[in-house]
C-alpha cells in the first residue's frame, strides 16, 4: 500500500473513532468531550491502524 493510502486511512480512522467516542461521551456524561481528550484517542487509534497498514515483510 502507497504511503499516501496508509496515511489517508490512519488519519480517517483517527477522525471516525474520535467523532465515536465524542457521542458516546456525550450521551453518557450530557456534555461535550473535551477536545484534547478525542485527540488522544485518536492518537491512541491512530497507532494500531498505521502499523496494521504497514506492508508486511516478504519472507525469505
């Protein structure tokens, strides 16, 4: 996969959990998440997903 495909979806799957975990903030606590608290988990998220997209090794 392109450097360019891994980023895009790494940043999308950043922007989709973070919008996820802010409804479920909102509809558990009636109030907005603080934003430095999506981006950590979109930080969080985003770690798993580049790795997962990383092209895997050929084996010898």
């Amino acid at each position: 996969m392109s450097m360019g495909k891994r980023l895009l979806l790494t940043v999308l799957a950043m922007l989709v959990f973070s919008y996820i975990a802010g409804i479920f903030w909102k509809n558990t606590f009636n109030t907005l998440m603080p934003s430095y608290l999506a981006g950590i988990i979109g930080g969080l998220i985003a770690l798993p997903v580049w790795e997962m997209l990383k092209p895997k090794a050929p084996k010898t």
